[in-house]
C-alpha cells in the first residue's frame, strides 16, 4: 500500500543522477506539480544539459517553488539536492508557508547509477557522478528539520487531517492502533442540489433512502432560516429543521433524525419540548435533541428576533437543558430559571424515549463543556484528532467535578469529507464537484478528499481520541452513489 503524503507540501528529491529520480516522480505526481531543473535549463539554455544556463534555470526554479509554495500548492523539486545550501532553502520556503517539508532520499547503488548513466543518450561525465555519489553518501538529511524523510516508495497525496490520522494510526502504541466500533451519521447542510422547489422533497427522501441503506445511523440537518456563509448563499433555499425531519420520518423506518443543533434562541422552550415530543412519537423513537446557544446574529436580526450576549444566550441554554427533561417528564411542575419561567411544565404525549438524547453543540472549554457534563447526553465537537483529544480530556475533567460518569456521554464529531473507492475514482468526484476557479489540490484539502482506505484511518483516528459517532457532511449529495461512503461505515461495525 501507498504511503500517504501530506498535500499540500514541497517534495525535494535527493540522489545523485542516474538514481530514479524523474522516473519516480511522474509515477507518483501530476506533471504539473513536478518542477525539473534538467527542464528549465531546456527552457532557458540550448537543451536540457546546457550547464552554461544552471544558474539561470536555478534562478526560475526558485522563483516557482516561491510562486506554488505561496498558493499552497504540491510541488516536486526533481534535481540531484546534493547541496545543503540549495535544500536549506527549499526547505525554509515550505515552512515559511505552512506546508510539509518531505525529503526523499535516493540511495541507488554506485554501480547501478554508472551503469545507468553509460546508457544515457548525455551521460553525465564520469568524474563529475564520482563526486555526486561521494557527496550523496555523506548527506545525514534526518538532522536538517524536515517533517518527512523518506525512501522512494509508492506514494499518495492526502488532505493534512489525513496525513495526521494516518501517522496516528500507524503509531506503535496500543491506544492508536485500537478502533473501536463506531457510528456514522450524516448531516443535510444545503436544498441547491434538486435544482427546484418542486423536486427538493423527492431529492430528500432519496438521499434518506440512501443513507439508511448505506448503514448510517443518524440522519441530521441544520436549524437556521437563511443559509450561513460557510455553506451557500443567503438565497440558497433553506428548509425549516424540524418540518423537513418530520416529513423524513415518514419517508424512513429506521435512521435516527436530528437538528445539529437546534438555536435555543429561535422558539419558546416549552413550544420546543412539543415539537421534539411529536417528532419523537411519530418516528416511533427515533428523534435526537441538538441544543445549541445560536451564533448567527444575521439571521436573527433579519427575522427580528432578539440576538442577546454569548453570557445571555449561554444562560438560555442552561435554562433550556434543565427544562426539557422537566418538560417530558411525569406531571407539570414549575420551572424557574435564570431567563425564563415556565409555569406548567407539561407535554403529552411524551417522548417515546426515556431519557431524550439531548446533544449540546458547541466545544468551550469553560461554559459549554461543563454544561455538557451536568446535563447533556452527548456534545457535538468540531476540528482535528489532536483537538478532539484535547476536548474529551477537558470534557471528562468536568465530568469528575459534578460527580458524573463520563463514559455516559456520547461524543459526537461533525466534518466535511469526500469518498472515493479508489484514487481514480476519487478524481472524478473532485472534477465533477470543484469550482472552475479552484484547481483539484485546493478543492480536495478544502473537503478533505481521500480514498476508503485515507478515511478509514481517519476515522480510527477519532474513534481513538474518544469520538463515539462521526457526523459527515459531503459536497457529493447530488449524487445517488454512497458506495465509497458505505465501504467506511462497513468497516467500523462491532
């Protein structure tokens, strides 16, 4: 298998001539990301072996490695990189602009790189590949700071959380290398797909169909009245959350539905506890209760809804996961809380499920963590492995103040992937999905593109770090074909 690199990154190939170098990278990269000093020479010289144009040819390949490494693009440096001051540079270029530093060291035999040399239509002079094959034995490239040293094996670009995940589940440590089973779900972000009004219900129901077939657990969209900025535009169509998940719960038998998370901003609380009840009765059992304390000033400023301070709001939320327990539980007793007052805390009929899964959005570590801790039943976090990591461990240390089990809470993880079965598979999704203004490289990064086998180390990584569901959002909704998402979710069964 593939050893996957981190993309976007520079790659300097480091070897004498004649040791494989060029042959290596066009089996591994695009052409375009390959930059060849033998090239250059070709387009600033007579040919490709005019020596009297190096300078110059090293000059403009500088300036490339500046120009793509500052659009954070996947560059090869395809020259012998014998000398130390010449990789110094390259390599302070990727670190000036955040990319990943790979060296890889060619370690062809002497003999194999004369012999190769001799067959050349322009060999390289005898003594001249002496003194390279000298230098090349000497190099100690594991001293000089880069992020990767490695061998000249097949190789794969992979988005950076990918390359992370898959350096944490190749770890010799019995943690990483434990995964445990985990759940999926996937999360509805945008109605544009269907291209109509008119067709946005039956696109709904196929997708649902679709999801539950492919093995997902949970079936979730957003609650917001306008499409936020990191999705779509203002005037992409928006459906109403829990109107589309009750006309879902007709439309499927066994996936659970969820808001990811409900803005306790929006309705009255006690209203709340009756729309979740009826969505809950009526999917016999299947509704999940996403909180969260709204962030989109905008869309409350629009609907003229009060848009009170993150303190105010976060006490809305409290207030919110004390009463709704209240609210589906037995009799109608007075609620008095720190925003509001509720005097009859009733709701029949009550939620099939005792207790309501309430999942809290949102990862601070200082209010809403805690929050989680004394009354939710799973938290919603966001970002990579380390971070998740992180957060659990913040969550758990909460957990040990209030006196509660953390082991009772569900950590749930929400990120945007795309799948392919195979690498060609996955570069037709990124043709058919990416912009015309944005190249596949940035397309791909952007939604952490990657084949079954990148995501299924991925996903390993998270459930390592604590995540018990991973949430996907994907931008190949359009699409009937949840194959490659299918083959993920089949691998984590218990």
């Amino acid at each position: 298998m593939s050893r996957p690199l981190p993309s976007p990154g520079l790659v300097v190939l480091v070897g004498p001539p004649a040791s494989g170098k060029s042959t290596w990278a066009a089996e591994n990269f695009l052409p375009d990301e390959i930059v060849s000093s033998d090239t250059l020479r070709g387009v600033v010289g007579e040919h490709r072996l005019d020596l009297a144009a190096t300078d110059d040819a090293f000059e403009v390949l500088d300036r490339i490695i500046e120009m793509r490494s500052g659009r954070s693009l996947t560059t090869v440096v395809d020259t012998t990189g014998l000398e130390q001051r010449r990789r110094a540079g390259y390599l302070e270029a990727a670190q000036r602009y955040g990319l990943a530093a790979v060296a890889v060291r060619f370690t062809t035999s002497a003999a194999e790189c004369r012999r190769r040399n001799r067959a050349r239509e322009h060999p390289v002079r005898a003594k001249a590949l002496d003194a390279m094959l000298k230098t090349a034995r000497r190099l100690e490239l594991d001293t000089e700071g880069w992020d990767l040293v490695i061998e000249p094996e097949p190789v794969r670009t992979v988005t950076p959380k990918l390359a992370a995940a898959a350096a944490l589940t190749t770890d010799e440590t019995p943690e990483r290398n434990q995964t445990s089973a985990l759940r999926f779900g996937l999360l509805v972000s945008r109605f544009d797909g269907p291209g109509s009004s008119e067709a946005i219900g039956p696109w709904l129901v196929r997708v649902a169909s679709n999801a539950e077939a492919a093995g997902f657990d949970s079936l979730w969209v957003m609650d917001h009245m306008i499409q936020i900025p990191q999705v779509g535009s203002a005037w992409d169509p928006m459906l109403e959350s829990y109107t589309t998940l009750g006309f879902l719960a007709n439309a499927t038998s066994k996936i659970r539905l969820g808001v990811l998370v409900t803005a306790a901003t929006f309705r009255n609380i006690g209203h709340l506890a009756k729309i979740i009840a009826t969505l809950d009765v009526l999917s016999n059992g299947r509704a999940i209760a996403g909180l969260g304390a709204a962030n989109f000033a905008s869309e409350h400023e629009a609907f003229g809804w009060p848009f009170p301070s993150a303190p105010e709001r976060l006490a809305r939320l409290e207030d919110a996961l004390e009463a709704l327990p209240l609210l589906w539980g037995p009799g109608s007793p007075k609620f008095e809380g720190r925003t509001m007052t509720i005097p009859e805390a009733i709701c029949y009929p009550r939620p099939i499920q005792d207790p309501m899964p309430i999942i809290v959005g949102g990862s601070g570590e200082r209010v809403t963590l805690r929050l989680v801790a004394k009354h939710g039943v799973g938290c919603n976090l966001f970002g990579g492995v380390d971070t998740v990591r992180h957060k659990v461990t913040v969550l758990r240390e909460h957990c040990a103040e209030v006196g509660r089990d953390a082991a009772e809470i569900e950590v749930t993880h929400l990120g945007e992937v795309l799948v392919g079965s195979s690498r060609q598979d996955l570069n037709q999704r990124i043709e058919r999905l990416r912009p015309s203004n944005q190249g596949p490289a940035r397309f791909a990064t952007s939604v952490n593109a990657g084949t079954v086998d990148d995501h299924e180390a991925g996903f390993a990584a998270l459930s390592a770090a604590g995540v018990h569901t991973a949430i996907l959002s994907t931008r190949d909704m359009a699409c009937d074909d949840m194959g490659p998402l299918a083959d993920v979710i089949s691998r984590f069964r218990a």
